[in-house]
C-alpha cells in the first residue's frame, strides 16, 4: 500500500477567500455569524441567522467554465485554484489519467434550483429555463465543474452525504491514492447557503432559534445553554499525492493520512448514535495503525445541536476518556456542511502545524451530556502531530479520519 501525503490547501470561507485569511480569523478569535434580511421574510422560519462566504474575483475563471458554476462551484473553484499552487500541481508532472477529482456537497445548488422552479411553475414554460441551470443543479455538480475547470481525466467521484460529503471526499481519495489507482486526488466540498437550507433544519428543530437578536453568542457547540446549528457556506479542496510521487518532484508535504472510516449507524435516521460514533473512530485508528494515546487533539463535529453534541462526546469519551484536546471550529465558521470536513481539516492541519489548538468559542458552561472529555476554551499551545477529524450526518452517516502533520 502506498502512502498519501498532503501537499495543496484551499479554502474559502465564512471568515475568508483563502487559507490564510481563514487562519488569521482563527487567530483573532472572530467569527462570521450574521442576522440575514434574507431568512427575516420568510414564514414560518424561526431561525435568522447564517455565517455567509463573501462571493469575489469570481470572474477570474473563465467564462467557458464559470457560466456552468453555481455559487458553491465557484467556492470550490476558487479553493481547488489555491490547493493547486500550494501544490505547484502541473498536468506535465503526473501519469495521464492518474489525477482524479472527488468533491460532495449535501444538496445540488439550492440558489439554482429555487430559480427554476419560480420560473417553471408559474409558466410552466421550459423555454424560460437556461440551459447551463441543468449542470448548475445535478447532484454531483461541484466535482463535475471542479473536473472539467482542471482538465483532470482521473478517477472521478462525487460524494453525496450531506455534513459528512467533503471528509468522504478526503477519506475515499487517500484510499484510491493508497491502493495505487491514482498518483493524486483534488477532494473536498462545497456549499452554499439559501434560505431552504436554513428551512430545512429548522424543521427538524436543529436550527439555532433563540439567538437572532444576538449572533456574537449562537452556534455554541458543546454548552449548555447551545440550541442548534447555523448555517454556512464555502469550500475546502485538499491535493492528495502518493508520498514517492511528492517526494519525487520536490513537493512540499504538509501532512499524512494515516487512516479512515465511514460508516452507516443504521438506527435512526435523524439522530446521531453513540456507538456507531464510537465504531466508526476505532475503525479509524485501527486503519491507521494507532491507538488512542497517539492522537493529541480530536477536531470534533459538533454543530451545537442538542442531541448530536451530546453523542458525540460521549463516543469520545468511551474511545479517548478525558485525555484528548478537543473542540469544535462551528462557533467561528457556523456549520459549513458538506465543506465543514475539509475546511477544519485544513484549518487544523495549519493550527498545528503553528503549534495552535483551536477553542470551541461560545463554550462558556459545558452542558452535562457533553462531560467526560477535555474541552478547548482558549486557544492552546500545544507540541501534538497527529489529529483526528470527525464528520457526521443525517442519516447516521459517520466519517473519522487520521492526520499527522508533516
């Protein structure tokens, strides 16, 4: 088996248009959470606020590619761009065929599908519908345009499992890296924010309701006065390499995967389960040849609602007890979904590579259900090399990954 290596980073985000601005965000302790005009008119919807990506330079990519890209394809444009000079990715320096593009997000574009429908159903007229509306709306349209904009002809995955898409994107390319398919993989996701997705959780009460006059103190993972999610949007794109290649060509390595797991609770189709959390990190570290005592700090999920953090920690503490740093990036960046994997990924493969952990902000009074494990607060100097990131989501889908930094 081969090993894979991190050599590209890209993000755009709530708190930036780069991995840099990101960091620097994180260091000074800000976040992106906003009151939205945009969710205030909506009936019915109790929940108003959304940390928002700031859309920028998008006329930078050309038009050929740009006019099939929804928002959330820029996203991952803009980040796949970024990773890709980190990387010095040049087509010349890799096997034909053999670098691939696997990228998720949780639904199509959103934006893109409300515009059809607003037209369509009044008129019922498919003459008004643009033709570049179809590829702005498949479900696999953030790898497609990712692809195409790269000119990559490799393997070519989308991934498609809601907050867990991008770290099934990571997790999936470093095990075709791994088993010698491919020399490199572009993973990640992306996502965009509208009001249907607010709706959406907010349905299923695990939207953020009570703090709409006061976003400074919503998405409050793991505490004890936390009452749900806040949604975001961006990307995180990672380049994966087969270590020899990387090393070959003089590349810069940034990390390792050592490890992966994904799997399907299968005992409810809303609610996180403890246990399967709990199967799923094992599986992980057995994978990559760990134990628990060689993770020095777990990038948790927790996306502050009730239920969900509460599993969580519980599932760390039967796996890691109390010994472990761990928090959650959602009180800066707000839920990400199906970019959220990547984009904390990447921010904590930089955080420690600073030797930096990260704090859970608006952690103020730990909640009883989410005890039992060592909480981050402040940011923390810390001298750990291997990490764990976890992604979970609706349908009991659970993703761990192994990281050490180079």
């Amino acid at each position: 088996m081969k090993r894979v290596v991190i050599t590209g980073m890209g993000a755009v985000t709530p708190l930036g248009g780069s991995v840099s601005e990101t960091i620097q965000a994180l260091d000074d302790h800000r976040h992106a959470i906003r009151r939205c005009p945009e969710l205030e008119v909506c009936k019915g919807l109790r929940s108003w606020l959304a940390a928002p990506a700031e859309l920028k330079n998008e006329k930078l990519i050309p038009r050929q590619n740009r006019r099939s890209m929804s928002r959330m394809s820029i996203f991952a444009a803009q980040a796949a761009l970024e990773a890709s000079k980190q990387a010095g990715y040049q087509p010349a320096l890799f096997s034909p065929g053999k670098v691939g593009c696997i990228a998720g997000s949780t639904t199509p574009s959103p934006i893109t599908i409300h515009q059809i429908y607003e037209t369509f159903i009044p008129t019922r007229d498919f003459g008004l519908i643009q033709a570049m509306q179809f590829f702005q709306s498949m479900s696999h349209t953030v790898a497609m345009n990712l692809a195409q904009y790269l000119g990559l002809q490799g393997r070519f995955l989308s991934t498609n499992a809601a907050c867990a898409s991008g770290l099934q994107a990571i997790g999936t390319a470093y095990e075709l890296i791994r088993a010698g398919s491919q020399e490199a993989i572009f993973c990640g996701g992306a996502e965009e924010f509208h009001s249907t997705v607010t709706g959406v959780f907010d349905m299923l009460l695990a939207a953020s309701t009570k703090y709409n006059d006061d976003p400074d103190h919503a998405s409050r993972p793991f505490d004890a006065a936390r009452d749900g999610l806040v949604c975001g949007e961006g990307a995180g794109i990672l380049f994966l390499e087969e270590r020899e290649h990387a090393l070959a060509r003089g590349a810069t390595i940034y990390g390792e995967i050592l490890g992966f797991d994904t799997c399907s609770g299968g005992t409810h189709i809303s609610e996180s389960n403890r246990e399967c959390i709990a199967q799923c990190m094992r599986q992980a570290l057995t994978n990559a040849e760990c134990s628990p005592s060689d993770i020095g700090y777990i990038s948790a999920h927790a996306t502050a609602t009730l239920q969900g953090d509460g599993e969580e920690a519980a599932a760390i503490h039967a796996v890691f007890n109390d010994t472990v740093p761990v928090s959650s990036l959602k009180g800066h960046l707000g839920h990400t979904l199906g970019a959220s994997g990547p984009i904390e990924m990447i921010a904590t493969l930089v955080g420690l590579r600073k030797n930096r952990i990260y704090p859970t902000r608006n952690l103020t009074s730990v909640a009883p259900e989410c005890q039992g494990i060592r909480h981050v607060t402040e940011i923390e100097t810390t001298q750990a090399t291997c990490f764990m990131k976890n992604s979970f989501a609706f349908g009991g889908i659970n993703a761990s990954l192994v990281c050490k930094i180079d």
